[in-house]
C-alpha cells in the first residue's frame, strides 16, 4: 500500500492535470477543424457549386448526402463526450439546429443539417472529432500500475517478512527464549534494526549475568566476615581491630553495591565538555604519581548525564593510579561523530585473556593488579554500565606505559 498508493495518486493525477488539458485541447482543434468543413460546404451547396461540395467531400473524407426523411433515434448525441465539442461549433457558426448522431460500433459520426425542408446530412470516421487513444492511454495506466506491483511485490514480501522475523524474536527474547536461527537479513535499514535488536538482547544477559554475580558476591563475601564475628562473640574472644577490618570490609561491599545501583538511576542529560571533569578527577585520584594530559584547545561540547559519567571516569581513573607505579597519562581525540578518552598507567597490566572477566562485577584479578590494592571489583563494571548507557564503548588495551590502557569511545 506504501508503493501502490502513491503511484496510483501519481497517475490519476497526471492523467487529470496533463494529459486531460491536453485532449481537450486536441478534441477543441478537431471539432473546429470538421465543424469548419462541413459550414465551408453548407455556404458552397448554398451557392450552387455543387462540384466544388463534391471535390471537397472527397478530400476531407466525408460522405454528403441530401435526404427527404431520415429514420434517426429520438436522441441525438449532441451533448455526448465525443460530440458535444463539435455541436457547440457548429450551433454558433451556422445558426441553425444541427443533431448529430453516433454510430459507435462502426465509429462513426452523422451531422443533419436541415436545408430548404430538406436534410443534408454529413457522414465521416468519429475519428475525426474523438481521439481513442485517451482509452488506450488509461489501459496502459492500470497496466502500468500492475506491471510495477507484479514487480515490487516479491521485495516487499521478503521486506516484510523480515520485519516479522524481528517481531517472533523480539518476542522470544521478551520471554527470555534464544533464537539461535536468527540472523540480520534484508535491507540496510532492517538489517540495523536486527543488530540493535541482538546487541539489547545481549545487554540484557549481560545485565541479569550482572545481577546475580553481584548477588553471590555480596553473599559470600558477607558470609565470611559474618561467621567469624558470630564465632568470636560466641567463644568471648573479640578482637577489636579484626572486628573493625570486618565492619569495614562489609561497609565496603555495602557501598560498592549502592554504588554500583546509583549509577543506574535516571538523570538530565546537559551539554558538557570533558576535559575539566577529567582533569578534576585525575587530580583527587593520582596523588604523588604523575600525570600526563592530552587535549584539545576546543574540546568538542556533546550531551551527556554529567554525574554517571563522572561517576564512570572516576572509577576508571581511580582503578589506573591505584595501580600504576609512577605515571598515568589521559588523552583525549575528537572526531567529527565521536569522543575518544584513552587513560594509561604503567602497573602490571591485565592479561589479554582475563579482561573479560575485569568487566564482571566484584571480580579482582589480584595476581594480576596486585593483593593489595583493595576495593570490591566494581570499578570498571560501573564505569562500562555507564558508557554503555551513553551509546558508547569500554575497551581494555595494552598500554603504550606498559600497563593498561582503558579506551573510551562516546558517541557525539
């Protein structure tokens, strides 16, 4: 209907607008041109020159006839669509009643004219006053219309079948169902939906992964501080300083939890340019360790929630100079539909095959960034949440420094 609609609106319109002013035109020339003959030859019969009525009958292809009575139907076709041009004429050029008749399945055209009680009568092709092609000319329309739909037909059903395809597994996904068969086919435009429809579908594992490793996390890793404080209080041999550092350490899980729910909650997005919030954060978080910065005179402006995507540069940063040694370097590169931030520090680095599980939460790689750097695992798992809900990406590298570069594309 999309297709087919307008086309058949083009073409009646077309038809309307052009082509029926253009007929008209044609059919006001032919009916001037014949009723002209047939007035030329009524002044000539007047006259008496009968030859001179003759030779022009022959010429013009019309048939003359005087006749005392004609056996002719009740109704003429004197305000017929084919006619009714040619009767206008002729009532004004010869001031007299004129019928006209039609034979239409010989296509063929009578014109009385009453003469001294008598009727002359003018028979010629009513192709002469008519254009069939106008008929023709509408065929080949609706032809044109089927021809085009017969051919459109077979893409749009593969069109919208791809688009059903989409709908059953949206809703297979929406039941938490896989559909291991579905694949990105059909045109661009479909194409895009279906990589956005699987790259939700994997946020969304990611996101339930998410919440149940936060879940066995945070009940082992209370379990444990729990049990020995029970234990100790049972046996009457509390320790103060082993109670604290077990109140503290569930105060710490408590909080990277929080933490890690805040940077979820919905927030105002507003125009903002990143290199002063990274330069604030960098500077609370290095300490004595050097810092390296890189960025542009004209930093490029873009729309963003400032407090979670400080909340995500903050980890990262803070994540780089608790393990770095003696430097860290951040950078920034503008590009005409993106923001890149890269942020190194020369630390130990993470190995190629454990970053994966680095963007897990509560996960601590300690033989790879050291025992005793502390923290909960939740850093990088926050600052990708975030970035991920701004459009962007969080991809860990091997840092130039020596250590781990942390890349972060934005979308402008």
């Amino acid at each position: 209907m999309i297709i087919m609609l307008p086309l058949i609106v083009a073409q009646i319109i077309m038809a309307n607008v052009f082509f029926g002013n253009h007929w008209e035109r044609v059919h006001a020339s032919m009916a001037r041109s014949l009723s002209g003959e047939i007035a030329t030859m009524l002044n000539l019969s007047d006259s008496g020159n009968e030859y001179a009525v003759a030779t022009m009958a022959r010429d013009t292809g019309i048939n003359v006839s005087i006749n005392e009575h004609l056996n002719r139907p009740r109704k003429n076709d004197n305000d017929s669509r084919e006619a009714g041009r040619l009767a206008q004429d002729l009532k004004s050029k010869l001031q007299a009643p004129v019928k006209i008749y039609i034979d239409r399945d010989n296509r063929l055209l009578y014109v009385d004219v009453p003469r001294d009680g008598k009727i002359m009568t003018f028979a010629t092709s009513l192709r002469r006053v008519y254009s069939t092609s106008i008929e023709v000319f509408i065929i080949w329309l609706i032809g044109s219309v089927v021809i085009v739909g017969i051919l459109v037909a077979p893409f749009i059903i593969l069109h919208t079948r791809s688009i059903h395809r989409i709908a059953r597994a949206a809703n297979k996904f929406g039941r938490g169902l896989d559909d291991p068969k579905f694949k990105p086919m059909g045109s661009r435009e479909i194409r895009e939906a279906s990589h956005a429809l699987i790259l939700m579908k994997e946020r969304l594992n990611r996101y339930n992964r998410t919440r149940t490793d936060m879940l066995n996390a945070v009940s082992h890793d209370l379990k444990a501080p729990l049990a020995r404080m029970r234990l100790a209080v049972e046996t009457d041999s509390v320790e103060k300083d082993g109670l604290l550092r077990d109140i503290d350490r569930m105060a710490e899980m408590v909080n990277g939890y929080l933490a890690f729910a805040r940077g979820e909650i919905p927030e105002i997005e507003q125009e903002i340019s990143l290199p002063p919030m990274l330069t604030r954060i960098a500077r609370d978080a290095v300490g004595k360790k050097k810092l390296e910065t890189d960025f542009p005179a004209a930093a490029a402006q873009f729309y963003a929630r400032p407090t979670a995507l400080a909340s995500a540069f903050q980890n990262v940063i803070e994540n780089a100079a608790r393990h770095a040694n003696k430097k860290i370097a951040i950078a920034e590169h503008d590009d005409l539909d993106s923001v890149e931030i890269t942020i190194d520090d020369d630390g130990a680095g993470i190995p190629k095959g454990k970053r994966a599980d680095a963007l897990r939460p509560f996960v601590r790689l300690d033989a790879a960034r050291g025992k005793d750097t502390g923290g909960t695992g939740l850093g990088l798992s926050i600052a990708q949440t975030a970035i991920e809900n701004h459009g962007g990406q969080l991809i860990l590298e091997d840092s130039p420094l020596g250590g781990l570069r942390v890349r972060i594309i934005l979308p402008i």
